[in-house]
C-alpha cells in the first residue's frame, strides 16, 4: 500500500492476555518505529529498528514488551500478561533512513489497545 | 537528556483568530526541529520542519522559526480555521536515525 498500515485497529484484551499488534511499513522504508499515545500524554518511544542493526529497545516500558521485524519489512508489537495501563494507541510509523537528519516519519493510523 | 515542552491545551480560538502555540526545546548539539498535526481520525503527519537555527519552516498558512538563542520553535498562523482544528506536535531529532522526540501534544479547537 502506500502507507503505514497497522492491525487491528482497535483490540479489546481482558487484563493477563498476550496481544499482538502488527505493522507494515511502507516499501522501501529501511527504518520502523513503535511510538505509544496514552489518553492525555505525549508520543512515547518504545522501540527502533534500523536495516540489519541491532534494534533500540530503550523505550520498551517493561520486559512484558518486545517487537520484532521480520525479513526487514513488517514488525509485530507483543504485550504479554497486559496489565490496564498498556491502555493506549500504538503508533507505528516509517522512514527512508537515507535522509540523515530531516528525521520525517510517515505513521500509521495506529491500533488502540483496550485492557479491561 | 533531550526534551521537547508545549504550551498545554486545550486552545480555544475563534475563526479567523490568530494562533501561537509555544514549543521549547532541550538538546545537546543542532537538533532538527519538527511540528506534526494528528486530525480527528487521522494519523500523525508532518506539517512543517527547520533543520539549521534561524530556519523558517512554513505550511498550510503556517510558520515556525528555529531560534537557537531562545531554544524554541513556536507555531503560528495569522488566521486560523474550523478545519485547522487537530492536536499538534513539536519534536526534534539529533540524531541521523530519524529517532523523534515529542511534546505532549496542544489541541486546537476553533469555533466558527
């Protein structure tokens, strides 16, 4: 497609359940980032992945958090054991990595986690 | 560690009314300096940037400027619309990697 696309849109979990949120990024895009947007708060970074590096995972919350990005393309969120303040919307977004500094991201529409 | 601060919300405007929305910055170095727009429904999307102090950004009938003396890049528009009603982002970059840093975000509400 031509953008971000990320599924689902919207996820319902009970507290305790494992949730798997997916991303595909647009072709091409050599960089792919995972941003959380809780109810009244800034974008918070999670996670980085950059071609073949080592990802940044300085911003995963907890080790209940890990990404993954397969094949350099799409990448899948996991939250296990959810507990009700991963409530949120997250936000996955793309980027060329081949214009140095200019930093532009291309998001998702995101997937908004509900933990009951 | 490096920091992006706005102005809180919600900011209520008449049509036609003019707009700043402050956006101050902490960062080692020459920080590339970003505002993104979420509209109702939509995605996060850039709406202007300035990558060198004493840029401009400008888009859609708003501007920026990067004043590296004040460390800030605070949005403006002359006269704003219903349909500019959105939240708002500041955020910088430093790195070559992209990696954005936030604001917590303003929303804009603008009344006929």
């Amino acid at each position: 497609g031509a953008g971000v696309s990320q599924s689902p849109s919207n996820k319902v979990t009970e507290k305790g359940k494992d949730v798997e949120l997916r991303c595909d990024p647009i072709s091409g895009h050599t960089a792919l980032y995972w941003y959380r947007q809780s109810l009244g708060q800034g974008l918070e970074f999670l996670i980085y992945f950059q071609g073949n590096s080592a990802p940044d995972k300085s911003g995963l919350p907890s080790d209940r958090f890990s990404a993954e990005r397969t094949g350099g393309s799409v990448s899948t969120l996991t939250i296990q054991r959810t507990q009700q303040e991963d409530s949120a919307v997250y936000l996955c977004a793309s980027y060329t990595g081949t214009s140095g500094r200019t930093g532009e991201l291309f998001f998702g529409e995101g997937s908004r986690l509900t933990v009951l | 560690g490096d920091s992006v601060t706005q102005m809180e919300g919600p900011v209520t405007l008449s049509e036609e009314a003019f707009l700043t929305i402050n956006c101050t910055y902490t960062a080692t170095g020459y920080p590339s300096l970003f505002w993104y727009v979420q509209y109702p429904g939509e995605g996060l999307q850039l709406l202007l940037k300035a990558t060198k102090a004493d840029d401009k950004g400008s888009n859609k009938g708003f501007e920026a400027t990067y004043r590296k003396e004040t460390t800030s890049f605070h949005l403006e528009k002359g006269s704003v619309q219903v349909s500019d009603s959105a939240v708002y982002f500041c955020a910088l970059s430093r790195s070559n990697t992209g990696k954005l840093i936030f604001g917590q975000g303003t929303t804009l509400q603008v009344k006929p």
